[in-house]
C-alpha cells in the first residue's frame, strides 16, 4: 500500500495479531479501511513466477512486500540450498466511515492492545471508539474544539489519551457509559511559558510496577520564530501532574515508548534525527 497525495489519502495505520490473525487499518479521507494481512513462506521460484488469483470476477496479481533481511536458506532433498522468504498479502476487507463534517478527513486511527476496540479522530474533532475487527461504533467521546492529532491506549486498555490543536490531551476512560467526560484534560507547560501544542501522545508501562503506566508527551512551539525548540514531557495518570520535562533542539514529529516502558524514542522534525531517553528519568540513553 502507497501514500498517495491525490484522492484515497492514507493518512496513518494501525497493525494488530490476533488470534493468528493480523489485521491492518488504514484512513483513506473519511473511511477507515480494514485489510486481512497473510504471511507465508514462498520460495524464489514462486516468487519469480508471481501468484494469480481470481478475485470478483477479475484476475489479480498478488503484491508481495519482501525484505532482503526477510531470506531464509533450507536444505531440499538433494542437500541443495534453497532461498525461502517471508510474503506478505494484504486484502481489503471492511470500510467505515470514521470522520464526518463540512470536509471529513480522518487523521488517525489506533486498535487498542487486546484487539477488542479501535479509535478514530480527525477533522471533525471527535474522537469514535469502535469495535473491533467488526468496526461498529460503540460512543463518541466530544471535548477538542480543533482536529485531533493522536491517539494512543493505556496498556490494560482502560484508559484512552486524544490529543489535538486545540491544545489541550485529554484522557478517557474506555468503559461503557451514558456520558463521556475525560478523567483528566491535560495543557502543556513549557518552562520558557511561551504557547506550546501537544504533538504525540504515548503510554508507558513502569518496569517495577506491575499494572503501572506513565503518559508521555512531545510538544512544539505554537510561534515559528527563533529557532525551534521541542518538548519531551512525562505526567502521572492518575491526577495530570507533570513529572519530568526535557527541552530538544528542534520540533519534534514522532514519538514511541519501547513495549517494557524502558525507553523513550523521539524523531525531529527537519533533521531527521532520533533520540533515546530513559524512562523513568528522561536523560539521554
């Protein structure tokens, strides 16, 4: 699958195993698309040859995806060496429409960690939480005035982060209820106190603390003048305290949190660089 500047933008994606099953969604404008992900094992032979199959009437051929580092080398009958590598077939499946209004565009899209629910934002500045794979809306959760930028659940699945340009990170929680207001609505502080906006927005789990997370937070300056500074910042969930708090050189575009909450990557904006920090410190690693 391509990013494309024409019509059918892909705008973000979000991968999922489960149930030996591997899902990918993807926003195309104001859908979001599911596809059936298949991962095999096929030797050089086939993949020379290509693979055909018929699909709706028409005859298609699959597209594989493969990686040079993905090559695994066997033994045939004959002691001969063969070249096996790892293909992947992805099929389009399900499409929702996930974003409504005047010009509806969703921007993001995040299934949470036990595969059972997915979240959308995007122009429309609502935040829709679904079911998954079957993608029926469950509720919309309504607090940003601007169009959302991220997404991100806790690890236990109960808490949902949104962030958007308005400012403002909110954290909900991901129960079934009549009324949706957020648990904790978040502002970024930056110690210069110049205007700052929330960029990303990742959970991270607390080695030594079982069922323990943190939020984490990347910022960027609001004004373009001056050199650009970014923000790393860490809060607790429980009452929206800030915790740490590190200035970058330059904004910021992306943010992960390593699957254990040990350390914490961010990538700049122009330079294309990525730094590492420790957790539970935010110094440099």
């Amino acid at each position: 699958m391509r990013h494309e500047t024409g019509p059918n933008v892909v705008m973000t994606c979000s991968v999922r195993n489960m149930q030996n099953r591997t899902y990918l969604t993807a926003g195309q404008e104001s859908h979001c698309q599911l596809y059936k992900v298949n991962i095999r094992m096929v030797d050089a032979a086939e993949m020379r040859r290509g693979s055909f199959r018929a699909e709706n009437g028409l005859v298609r051929r699959r597209r594989r995806t493969v990686s040079e580092n993905d090559n695994i080398s066997k033994k045939d009958n004959n002691s001969n060496t063969t070249e096996k590598r790892i293909s992947f077939e992805i099929r389009p499946c399900d499409s929702v429409q996930t974003d409504f209004g005047n010009d509806p565009l969703q921007r993001i899209v995040v299934i949470s960690n036990n595969g059972k629910l997915m979240a959308t934002g995007g122009f429309d500045t609502k935040v829709r939480v679904w079911s998954f794979p079957k993608m029926e809306l469950l509720y919309v959760l309504e607090k940003h005035t601007k169009e959302l930028d991220d997404l991100d659940f806790s690890p236990c699945d109960s808490k949902l982060i949104s962030i958007g340009k308005d400012g403002l990170a909110c954290v909900w929680s991901t129960a079934p209820a009549r009324n949706h207001s957020p648990l904790l609505t978040l502002t970024c502080q930056p110690p210069s106190g110049s205007k700052y906006l929330f960029k990303r927005c990742r959970f991270g789990l607390i080695e030594e603390e079982k069922g323990a997370y943190r939020i984490f937070t990347i910022a960027n300056p609001l004004a373009r003048s001056g050199k650009a500074q970014g923000l790393l910042q860490m809060w607790e969930p429980k009452d929206g305290a800030l915790r740490r708090s590190v200035v970058v050189g330059e904004s910021l575009s992306a943010l992960a949190v390593r699957d254990d909450g040990r350390f914490v990557g961010v990538g700049t904006m122009f330079s294309g660089s990525v730094d590492i920090y420790i957790a539970f410190s935010l110094q440099v690693w």
